[in-house]
C-alpha cells in the first residue's frame, strides 16, 4: 500500500465519524466533497455554492477525485462538522437551512452559507442585523462591519462598561506640550548665562563697488644681479649709441 493510499483510507475513517456522514449545511447524507480550511464535508450542492465563495474563504476538494495530503487530513480529523456548526452556527432552530427547490434554493442556499462563514452572522453574541444585510450588494462587508460595530455600542452601553474614548484623528487633538529639560535646575542657569554674554560685534562692511574693471598691472623687465644669470640684451637703440665714438 503506497502512501496515497494511506491517506485515502485515513480520509475515509474522518468521514465516518459521527457528524461527518452528513452535509455540514443542509444535512444531506454520504457527503463526498469537504471544505480544507474550514474542515467540513459538504454535499456536491453545497460544495458547489462554497466555491462561489472564493478560495481565501473555502477551498473545496473531492473526498475521492482529488489527492490529500496528511497535514489537510489531520485538520479534518480536529474539526468536522459538528465542531464547525457549534461554531458558526450553533442554534439551528433559528437559522435553519433553506428547505425550497429548484433554482430559488440554490440563490437562498448561497446566501445561507455565505452569511454562515463570511458574515459569521449566526455565530453565538453576532448582531441579529447581519441575518438580513443584503446579500447581493458590493458593500455587504462594509454594512456587516457597521452593523456589527453598532451592536456592539449598543451592548457596551447597555451592560454600563465604561471604555476610555477614542483617540482623536490628527486636526482635533491639541498639540501636546514640550517636554520638560531632563536636567531642570540648570535650566535658569543656562538661561542667564545667554543672558549675561555681550553682544557679537557686527561684521565690517562691504566694499562698494563701481563696475570698473581694475587697471592692468605691467610686468616689470628683469634685471640683472649678478647671480650667474645672463644679463639683459641690449636693445638697438643702446647698440648704436655705445658704436659711436667718444668725441661725437
């Protein structure tokens, strides 16, 4: 016997447990399809209106088509539906499955279910409005978590608790005050000591300028000091003046 094979017969004794040989929502009998995450067996017309819920709320699987792993059959074993209807719904004589046929049950059936494990609408202490928030709306989320949130407020304050407010969102609480010096007895020294110090000398002021360029510097012609250098030569004019004689 491989592996798979365990596992299928592992599989096969979770579902004859007491609870598990009906349908975990409208108790239809020899279930052949579960929900993994929720651990519950479901008839195929139900596991059909599960998968309308999408996989982040029920992910169904054939109990003979598909292959199991260990890990999803040992969370079958732990819950099963009796535990998940004592969770999600644990009063059935209030909220019983829709009893009529055809096309109409399918449309009541979805939204028995997904008021069931998305709302969570039957659950034990839910707002008796979830029961009726509409179904079909984009928003039933949102009009689930108002209408849980009111009930809520309404229970707090009908039980007397008294909770602290809610903190203000930003615009309506003040700004809080500065917090203290770590050190506050040097406070008043560091304060008279600015106080005490003299004044900064202020900075000399700036040369005006005119917008003239300055005037051009010449270069200074070298002279000869005797270092070892060559001297000078002579320009023409010095030339002719030292070739005439004396006593011109």
């Amino acid at each position: 016997m491989n592996q798979q094979s365990r596992i299928q017969r592992l599989l096969e004794d979770v579902l004859a447990q007491p609870g598990n040989d009906k349908c975990a929502d409208c108790h239809a009998p020899s279930p052949r399809w579960a929900s993994t995450n929720l651990g519950i067996f479901l008839c195929v017309q139900c596991a059909s209106q599960h998968r309308r819920l999408g996989t982040h709320n029920s992910r169904v699987k054939s109990v003979t088509l598909d292959e199991w792993t260990r890990e999803q059959v040992v969370h079958m074993r732990s819950i099963g539906n009796t535990k998940s209807n004592a969770i999600f719904n644990p009063d059935e004589r209030r909220h019983p499955p829709p009893l009529q046929v055809g096309e109409e049950r399918d449309s009541e059936l979805f939204k028995y279910i997904r008021r069931k494990y998305e709302l969570g609408a039957f659950k034990a202490g839910a707002a008796p409005a979830l029961s009726q928030v509409p179904i079909n709306s984009r928003v039933t989320q949102q009009q689930a978590r108002n209408v849980s949130g009111g009930a809520q407020s309404i229970r707090s304050n009908h039980t007397g608790s008294t909770k602290s407010p809610a903190t203000p969102t930003f615009g309506t609480q003040p700004f809080a005050p500065k917090a203290p010096p770590k050190r506050p007895e040097l406070a008043d020294i560091v304060v008279s000591r600015e106080r005490d110090l003299p004044a900064l000398p202020s900075p000399p002021p700036k040369p005006k300028t005119t917008g003239l360029a300055p005037p051009p510097t010449r270069a200074r012609a070298p002279t000869w000091s005797g270092d070892g250098l060559a001297p000078p030569r002579p320009t023409p004019c010095e030339e002719q003046q030292r070739k005439r004689p004396a006593s011109e």
